[in-house]
C-alpha cells in the first residue's frame, strides 16, 4: 500500500493543513506543541472509522475502541471556526500489491454476484450464470479505478453525532463516493457532488439495473438477459442525483454459497463464514478496506511506550486469552509481538528466514545483543500473575477443556530473551527482555517493522526516547534502506537524514502559526550548489540539525559570542520574567566566521523557523565581498530594502567609499531586518594578535573589552583558550551589559515580525 497524501481541515490544531508523500521516507521536525503527533493521531482516526463502518464484520471489541476513539475526536473541531464547518480528513491511497488488488477484487466480485441474487432470484442455474459472468468479466484490469482512492472521514455539528465514512475513487475525469456509514444515504455509491449536496430521499437504483439492465419491477424472479452484457466500470458510476443501491456480501439471505466460486475465494482469502451463527450479517467494503489498512500501515509510538493512541488505553503483552494462539487473524499491534515471533520461528521456511531477519536486524539496532522465544510449560494455578509484562505472553487452555481443573491449569508462557556478547567485564546472560529496559523491547519492535515494511506505510512516532544515540543513527540508516515507506516523527536530531537532495525533498517542518498547524518543505527549485553546502552543514552536524526543532534561532559568528550572549539574554532587564531564551525556545548557534551566514539563512527561511543573525563589525563594510546583506538575500531572503541598498552601491568593490556613516547607514538598516552587530566599527585586527586588541573595534572581543576591560585575560587564565568557555566565563562574571539588554529586546521583535509566539 503507498499512502499518497494526508488532507485535514478544521480538526484538532489544524484549520487547513495537507502533507503529501511523494515516495521514499519523510521525516517530520518542529517544535513542542506544533501539531506533529496530531498528524499520526489522524492515520489512526482514518484506520478506526473504517474498523467502525465494518460493524458486525469486525470484532466487536474493535468496533467499541473505534467508537470510543471517533467520539473522542468529534468534539475536537479546530478551536474559532464556525459551528456548522464540517472537519474532515481525507488520506489518499493507492493498492500497489498483487496481493492487495487480488482481495479487494475479490470482495468486489463477491459482494456484486450476492446484490445480484438478492435481487434477482436464487435459483441455481441464474446463480451459476452469475457467478460465470462475475468471474469473467470483474477482471482487475476493469476494476482498476477501486485500486487508487481516497478514504474521507467528515463530522459537522454536535459532538454526539456521528462521522461520515466513505471512500472516494475516480472514472473519466469524475469523482465518486461509495459511501461506508452516512447518517442517511446507507451505503450507497454516489456522485462525490450529490454526496456533499445531501442527496434528496430518492431510492437508489438497483444493481441488476445498472449492471444487467433488468429495470427495477419489485419482482425477483425476471429472467437474465441472453446473451449477458459486457462489463464496464462506468455502470457503477452514477449521474448526477443519482445512486446506485449498497453493495455487500450478506450471510443469512440465502445467496452466499461457497460451491460458487467468487464466494468461496472470499470466505479463503477476507475470512468471510459460509454460515453466520448470529443469522443475517453483512459483510460491506469497509470489511476489506479495514483489512487492507491494517496490514498495509504500521504505526508504532504511544501505545508501546504506554499511552494509547487516540485516547484508547494500551493492551499490555499478556496474559491472553485462548482465542489469541488459535485465531487465524494477527494483530500488528505491538503487545502480540511476542506470539508473532513465536509463529515465526515455528512457520513455513518463508517465516523462519523472516524470523531470522528481525534477528539480525534487531542486533544492528543494539549491537552486542541478540533474542530469542521461548516457550515454557506452566502450571497457570500455581503461577504469580505479576511477573507477566512486556515481551512474556500467557496462553490459557479453553474453558472447560480436561486440564481445566482446580489446581491443575496447565498453559504455557511465550517468553522473548536477550542474551548480550560477554566481554572481559561482561558476563552473557539470557533474561528476559523486559529485564533490558525500554530501549531493548523499542529496539525489538522497530526490528520486526522493518523487515516487514516492504510494501507498507510505516508511521515512526518520537521512536528515539529510549534509544541510545547510536542505537538512532543505525534506525536512520535502516531506514534509508528499508524497501518501504516511512514516516518518521521525531524530536532527535541523529534521526533526521540530510545527506541528499532527495533526503531534504523529504523533511517536512511542522509549526503553529497564529493556532494552526502548518507544513513548511525546501523548495522544488534548490539547485545542485544550494544543496551542497545545505548537506555540508546539516550531514555532519547535529546541533545544526538541532535548530529545525526550535521556535526561533539566532545565528552567531563566533564562539566567544556563543559561550557569552544566551547567558547575557537570560539574565538581562529586557527577559523579564517570561521572554527568557528558554521561555521562548530559541536557539542559538556558531556559524564559525562571517563568510558563512547564507546556508544557515537560507535553510531557516525555507522551513520558515524565524531568524536573527549577530554578526561581527567587518561584514558591514561595503568594500567587503559577501556582504552580509548579499549573504542574505542569497539564502532567497526577499527584502526589498536590502536589494536597493546593494543596487545604489558602485559595481567595482574597490571604488566604493567606507566610513563612520556609511556604517552607521548599514547598521541601522541591518537592525531593521534582523541583522545586528555590538561592534562600533570595521577595522579589523592585525595579524599575530588576539582578537580585541586595537584597532580592532569590529569583533565580539573588542565589544567585550570596550564594557569589561581585562575580562579577557582573567577569562583565558581561567578556562584556557577555549572561545566557548571563555565566553561562559565573562558571561559568569561580568553583567550583562545594557547594550546587550538592548540587542536582546531588538532581537524578539524581529522574530516576533517573523512568526515566534511569545
């Protein structure tokens, strides 16, 4: 399954928001509270509306978690928006699998031969003609158009209401809507239009009209035409006001028989009971698309770290009931891991080899150790309950089976361990996992869903809170080379790759913006030279890669200004109480001199994260190549001030004229636009002698020394020559000056221009 785009409107923090996916893995950055894990809790909400339309074809406890969790989210409309403004969430999908097409193909076929007996008659030879007919003429090659859609989840008005389900597809340039729970329309298939307009109480048309001619007379038993019409998709395509009668398997009417084929193909493959116990039961499209979403999408975060996702409690790794080891469905969910590898290891030569895999990948996670299952016959009347946690399942025997007796419960215990490597002060042990600590069983977990995320959407939400650092930067590579697709939600910089074009193509920075969720890409048109020194900075820098997750960043030409200024800002009168760096989440970082200002800039205003920049003296003389304002404006900063100064200045940089007040004019200017400087001139130091030393009256260190003269020889014989350190240490013993109160007010207004919320 290739999940193609994310659309949402008015629902939690979004008002208008959409995330598309164009292939290969994305990664999703940002602050705190931008809406980032919002975006996983939609793929859920999609997953449970469609476990909700399934009704009665679901289990019921699948039925009541969907329903909790779409009732919690309906009363979740983005906060300010009119009362009668539906939200709705549309994720686009495409069935990219043989194995894919081959079951909703199969549900199709069968679920149009059983609305056709149903209205038409039930006698064996028009069954078996239908049944021919389906066979041969619902080929997936005219069925295509099912194969890529759009699954559309719509609530308006009260909370107590209910949400609107259906899945869009489109034929010959028009949209329709095959509508899986609506407050009225049943599950008919609709014109999207006529959907969205309320569709007047007009009966729908019935199947055997569309598809076979025979015009609706309240009769079953019309004879077939001869010879059968040719198929064509466009007959399941409603005109306008139109609707075509819900299409379903349906048990207990009389008309599902496993001797015909397309029936018996649905009861082997979507699990559907030649029989229902319960009498009529039906089986509709949400059936198969539920089953298609769970095996298509994984989504691991909350529920295996203990929270459940959406508002649903999590289900911890045993005990289990009975039905768990004999039920032919496998939950994906993370507390059956422990039965999933048990299968595994005891399967088909396929599932042993995929076993295998999860181990060695497992070990490429957490080199040093590896796992294993084992099973471990207990008595369940003597066993102790508590023991039994992550990584451990319990499996009952059946009620009323013969060990079923008091003090005699036999059962058995599906255990997963992990041995580490002994080293020389290191012995190897063999304990179970949840003995290993959080790290170990993510590890695990995230093992199993990439050696199965071929041909799946795997959703990674925050997967580095327990992982070691290395332990992420092999995740980041794994992924890189995994054959599915990804989407990774993180707050670690060691998990965002920035090695490539493609790579940055694929970053997505979530923010809130005056409330809302936005998303912010690099641009289509970045050229080769752009993106080389993009990647030479971010690829090998992990506090470069630090500053796509804070809410405002100033960048800084030195070290000694690094070490000194976010202490200066913390402590200085124009803080307060709440305006503290901190308060504001803003970062601060060196650029390492004053030629290499435009990546940072550039990269910053792309993402849209507002920026600053404080920079030395000498960039501001005109007579400088790479001006700073040129530095700028070639990071795709559009300020138009900036462009007609440069533009106004003489083309040959030698004939330009610099003094006092053609530095003051580009001081005041750069000020506007968030570029700032302490330094009072130009004039740099000359060589062999240290930074601050005249005439320089350009550099951080001839400002430090104009406000604290000595400071820096009393700092240099304190920490050494360290700039960093250095830098803290004046910021230690030296108040913070007033100018640099100043700057720092200056400062939070121009990022306040730019977007940070105070």
């Amino acid at each position: 399954m290739r999940v193609k785009s994310l659309y949402v409107e008015n629902l939690l923090t979004f008002d208008t928001f959409e995330l598309r996916l164009d292939g290969g893995s994305h990664t999703i950055v940002g602050p705190n509270g931008a809406g980032k894990s919002n975006i996983v809790r939609l793929f859920d909400l999609v997953s449970k509306g469609v476990d909700w339309a399934s009704q009665s074809a679901r289990n019921p406890a699948f039925i009541q978690a969907a329903q909790q969790v779409l009732q919690s989210f309906a009363g979740t409309h983005h906060h300010g928006t009119l009362p009668d403004r539906p939200a709705i969430v549309r994720l686009d999908v495409e069935l990219t699998t043989a194995l894919e097409r081959e079951h909703l193909a199969t549900f199709l076929r069968a679920a149009v031969l059983c609305t056709l007996l149903d209205e038409t008659s039930r006698d064996p030879d028009i069954k078996f003609a239908l049944s021919r007919w389906v066979e041969s003429e619902l080929t997936e090659d005219k069925l295509a158009p099912f194969f890529a859609g759009t699954l559309v989840l719509r609530h308006v008005g009260m909370s107590h209401l209910s949400w609107e389900v259906s899945y869009e597809f489109a034929h010959d340039g028009a949209r329709y809507a095959w509508l899986l729970a609506t407050r009225g329309l049943s599950q008919s298939i609709v014109p999207v239009a006529s959907e969205q307009a309320k569709l007047p109480n007009v009966a729908p048309k019935q199947l055997k009209e569309c598809l076979l001619g025979i015009p609706f007379n309240g009769q079953q038993n019309e004879p077939l035409p001869d010879p059968l019409p040719t198929f064509e998709f466009r007959l399941l395509c409603p005109i306008d006001n139109e609707s075509i009668t819900a299409i379903a398997i349906r048990i207990g009417t009389g008309s599902f028989d496993v001797d015909l084929q397309p029936f018996r193909r649905a009861s082997e493959l979507l699990g559907i009971p030649s029989v229902s116990i319960s009498g009529y039961q039906a089986f509709p499209l949400a059936h198969v698309l539920a089953m298609l979403l769970d095996d298509g999408m994984i989504t691991l975060g909350e529920q295996f770290r203990g929270l459940g996702i959406g508002g649903t409690p999590p289900q911890q790794a045993g005990p289990y009931p009975w039905e768990v080891l004999v039920s032919p469905l496998r939950s994906r969910a993370p507390w059956a891991l422990p039965m999933r590898l048990f299968e595994l290891k005891n399967g088909t030569p396929a599932q042993r080899e995929k076993y295998r895999a999860i181990q060695e990948t497992f070990t490429d996670l957490a080199p040093g150790r590896s796992f294993d299952v084992k099973f471990q016959a207990i008595d369940l009347e003597a066993m102790n309950l508590s023991i039994i946690g992550t990584g451990q399942l319990v499996l009952f025997p059946p009620p009323g089976s013969a060990e079923d007796v008091p003090r005699s419960r036999p059962g058995a215990v599906v255990t997963i361990v992990v041995d580490r490597t002994a080293k020389a002060d290191l012995h190897p042990d063999d304990l179970p996992i949840q003995l290993h600590g959080g790290g170990t069983w993510e590890a695990l977990v995230i093992a199993e869903a990439l050696v199965e995320a071929e041909n799946r959407f795997v959703i990674l939400d925050e997967p580095a809170l327990t992982l070691h650092p290395t332990w992420q930067r092999a995740l980041r590579s794994r992924i890189q080379k995994a054959h599915g697709t990804f989407l990774v939600v993180t707050h670690s910089a060691d998990l965002v790759p920035m090695d490539s074009a493609s790579q940055l193509a694929q970053l997505v920075r979530i923010e809130n913006e005056g409330g809302a969720t936005q998303a912010h890409r690099f641009p289509n048109d970045l050229e080769a030279g752009e993106i080389a020194r993009i990647v030479k900075e971010f690829s090998l820098s992990a506090d470069a890669v630090s500053l796509l997750f804070a809410r405002g960043v100033v960048l800084l030409e030195g070290d000694t200004e690094r070490g000194t200024l976010p202490r200066w800002f913390e402590s200085c009168p124009a803080a307060g109480s709440n305006m503290t760096p901190d308060d504001l989440d803003l970062a601060f970082y060196s650029v390492g001199g004053d030629k290499n200002f435009r990546t940072l800039v550039s990269v910053l205003e792309a993402l849209a994260i507002p920026w600053v920049l404080v920079c030395d003296g000498a960039i501001f003389s005109v007579r400088q190549r790479q001006h700073i304002f040129e530095q700028v404006l070639g990071a795709r900063v559009d300020i138009d001030q900036l462009r007609s100064y440069l533009d106004k200045l003489d083309s040959d940089v030698s004939k330009r004229v610099m003094d006092a007040s053609v530095f003051n004019e580009v001081k005041t200017l750069g000020r506007l636009h968030g570029v700032f400087t302490l330094s009072e001139g130009w004039t740099t130091r000359e060589k062999g002698t240290k930074p601050g030393t005249p005439p320089d009256d350009e550099s951080f260190e001839a400002f430090v020394e104009r406000v604290a003269p000595g400071k820096l020889s009393e700092a240099e014989d304190a920490v050494g020559d360290s700039k960093v350190r250095m830098g803290l240490w004046i910021a230690e013993n030296v108040t913070c000056p007033s100018e640099v109160s100043d700057l720092y007010k200056q400062i939070i207004a121009v990022l306040q221009q730019r977007g940070l919320a105070s």
